[in-house]
C-alpha cells in the first residue's frame, strides 16, 4: 500500500497515511481538526542490477577481453623424397 503525506493548512502538521489508491484522500487533521491537502512527497527507490549506469554501457567489462594469439608456427614446405629425387636427378 502506498504511503500518501497531508499537511494541515491551519497548524502545518504533517501526517502520514497508508492507504489504498482506491480509499478517499483524508481531510481532517486529527492535531487541530483543520483542513487536509495532499502533499507530493520524496519518493525512495533503488536502481538494482546491470545497465543503470554510464559506466555499464559502450565498453567491454575488464576481465572479460579474450585476445587472439596465434601460437601456430607458419609452415615451412619441405619436399618430399619423391620430389627430392626428382629434383636431383634433373
């Protein structure tokens, strides 16, 4: 249930009241029985997980960078010993 706030426009109380979005506004102030208004109050929320913050945008996460390293020799062709007599035999 939301929490709504009232201050009394006679003596500046402020009161709090959970209520249903449904139940009616209240409008007597139970301090000095003036009038209640509906007041917008600071509302408390949390952003939680990934995506909320510049820094979780446009870049890779550290740790996560797979390089590629070729560790393959380059082949070097060595004939073989049909084509070695061939060769030789020309």
């Amino acid at each position: 249930m939301p929490v709504y706030e009232y201050q009394c426009t006679v003596c500046g109380q402020v009161e709090e009241a959970f209520q249903k979005i449904s139940e009616p506004p209240l409008e007597i102030c139970s301090h000095c029985q003036g009038h209640l208004k509906k007041i917008i109050s600071q509302s408390t929320f949390h952003l939680k997980g990934s995506g909320w913050y510049v820094t979780d945008y446009g870049g890779k996460k550290a740790g996560t960078e797979t390089k590629k390293k070729s560790s393959a020799k380059p082949i070097e062709q060595t004939k073989t010993t049909s084509e070695k007599s061939s060769d030789s035999a020309k």
